[in-house]
C-alpha cells in the first residue's frame, strides 16, 4: 500500500529525515514512536504531500507519488490525516463539516453524502443528537471523533495520524484511541505518530522507532514485549513516555 524509500528532508543545518525506508501492507497498522524532534511528523507530512523531501522516494498503490508530475490533490484524497488539533471548520456543524469534502471535492449529490456522513459517524460512535452541533458544543475527543469520521467519509485507502490524542484529557484520549483501534481492526491501513506505548502495543502490527530523522529499531509487539530488557527498546520505550509499562 505505501512504500517510503530513502527519504531525507533538511531544514537549513537540521536533519529532519535522515534515510527514512518502511513499508506498509494494506491492512496493516504500523506506530511511529520516538523523542520530540525525531521527525515523525515531517514524514507523515511528506506522504501526505505536504512537504516535499530533498530526496527519496513514496509509492502509494505502486504509484509513485513523489513524481513531479503526481496530481497532488488525488493522491491527499486518498490519504485521510489526523492531527494533534482538531482542525474542524468552526462555522459548519458535525454533518458540515463530514459532508464537505464529499459534496465540495467529490461533488457527490447533497443525498448521498448525507447517508455516508450517517455511516461514518456511526463509525466513531457520535451520536445523532450531536450532529447539528458546532465544534465549539462538543468535546475535545467528540472533536476529534468527528475529525476522523471525515476523513474517513472520503474512503482513504491510507489513514494517517498525528498524535490524535496529545490534546486530550486521558478519558477523552481513551474513547479516540479505541476508534482508532475498531478501524485498525476492520483492516484500514493505518499509521499512527503516538505517545501512548500501551495502545500502541495493542494496536500496531509492528512499532518503529525513530531518533535524529531515522529509524533505529523496529519490532512486533511480541518481540518488543518478550524482550524488554533490549537497550534501545528501553530507552525508546522510556522516552515514549509509557508510564510504568517498563515497571
Ligand atoms: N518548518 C520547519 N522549519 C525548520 N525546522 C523544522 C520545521 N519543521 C520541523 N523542523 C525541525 O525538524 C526536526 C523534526 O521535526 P518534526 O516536527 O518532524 O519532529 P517530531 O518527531 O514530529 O517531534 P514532536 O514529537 O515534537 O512532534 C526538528 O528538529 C524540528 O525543529
Ligand atoms: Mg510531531
């Protein structure tokens, strides 16, 4: 589904990516973890064509997509993205803001985005009483519920998340994470930047570790929790910042 060959990115003097290579299997779900300037969130922004590396290469689909001659607006419609802030339209209520990319970009007729909307929202599990509210109405994990859902609404084949729950108070965090999980599970090919070691280790079909713009060390769940003890594992685990799942 998604292949990253080689990438590196510099800002000036500061390496951002640094020979970034992983790939992603459809279906699969992969964790990014790793210390605040690591790069994780400059790689998910070069998939989603947001930045554009110095160098490397993305295939999403076997496509490549770091062509120049790539229509950048149909490979982002493929990609859904969650970031750390919510990023919804505040004037549009929870159906506007599911509805406007299928009717705005996909030009999808009023009544057909009107029963996908239902769907994904169903999906996220937010209620229908909610869905003539405003962003500033809801709750920050009902927020970012709805962030998802439209993403979802204009069916990505690739799901990428930013620290979706950085924001939110744990409770709220939770209620996110278990979608995030339900989604993984139902096969959306997923890529998820996250603090939160133990969601991680439930959800992700393989954990990368990445440090000064590469990756350092990968592995399962099972592997990384048959061997705890592996230095580098430790010291990532820790600077993840999983309270107490080393204890
Ligand atoms: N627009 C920019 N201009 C200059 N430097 C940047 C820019 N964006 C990122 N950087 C630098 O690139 C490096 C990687 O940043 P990035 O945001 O990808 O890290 P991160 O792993 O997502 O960190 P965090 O966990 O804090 O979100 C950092 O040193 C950062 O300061
Ligand atoms: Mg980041």
């Amino acid at each position: 589904m998604l292949k990253v060959e080689d990438l590196y990115k510099s800002y000036g003097n500061v390496n951002a990516l640094n020979g970034v290579t992983f790939s992603l299997g459809k279906g699969e779900t992969k964790v990014i973890v790793g210390p605040s300037g690591a790069g994780k969130s400059t790689l998910l922004k070069c998939i989603n064509l947001l930045i554009k590396p110095d160098r490397g290469r993305i295939f999403l689909e076997g496509e490549e997509i770091t062509n120049p001659s790539t229509n950048e607006n149909k490979v982002r419609q493929k990609i859904g993205f969650v970031f750390q802030e919510f990023n919804l339209f505040n004037h549009l209520t929870v159906l506007g803001n599911v509805m406007i990319g299928l009717t705005k970009v996909k030009r999808i007729p009023k009544e057909e985005a009107l029963e996908k909307a239902r769907e994904v929202l169903n999906m996220v599990h937010i209620r229908e009483d909610l869905w003539n509210r405003y962003p500033s109405q809801i709750s920050g994990g009902e927020k970012q519920r709805v962030a998802i859902a439209r993403a979802l609404a204009m069916e990505p084949v690739l799901m990428l998340y930013d620290e979706p729950t950085s924001a939110l108070d744990p409770q709220l965090a939770d209620e996110v994470l278990q979608v995030i999980k339900e989604l993984s599970r139902m096969g959306m090919t997923s890529l998820i930047v996250t603090h939160e070691m133990n969601f991680a280790l439930e959800v992700a079909d393989e954990i990368l570790f990445m440090s000064d713009g590469r990756i350092v060390h990968t592995g399962s769940p099972t592997e990384l929790l048959s061997s705890p003890k592996h230095d580098l594992a430790v010291r990532f685990l820790r600077l993840g910042g999983i309270n107490g799942f080393l204890d």
